[in-house]
C-alpha cells in the first residue's frame, strides 16, 4: 500500500507548476516554514502562503481522483 501511495503523490506532485512544485517540497519534504521558504527563494510571504494552500487542495483532489487520500 505504501508504495502505491507513495507513486500516487509522486505523479500528483509532478502535476503541480514548477515552483509550486518547489514550494510545497521545501516546506514539507524538507520541513521549513514558509517563512524559511519565502527567503529563500526570494519570493512575498503571502505568495508562498498562497501557492501552498493552492497546491495542497490541487494534491488533495488528485489524490481523491487517484483513489486515495
């Protein structure tokens, strides 16, 4: 079950834009706030906020759609 969850994020995640992608990896993959991100990317606070809770709600309904979740 853990590897079919494992390639149903997988292929959900590679759905996302590029630096959406890149900011839901930082914060959850590698753990950093996203105030951490923010910085690091040089991007407004509320931006990654922004394309955080988009992101998570597109990987919610790919998920759901994928049958998991």
């Amino acid at each position: 079950q853990h590897s079919s969850d494992a390639r149903a994020l997988a292929y959900c995640m590679s759905t996302l834009e590029g630096q959406h992608r890149e900011v839901v990896g930082m914060a959850f993959f590698h753990d950093l706030s996203h105030s951490d991100v923010a910085q690091k990317l040089a991007l407004p606070l509320g931006t990654v906020k922004t394309w955080i809770r988009r992101s998570l709600m597109r990987l919610h309904a790919c998920l759901l759609a994928r049958g998991g979740a």
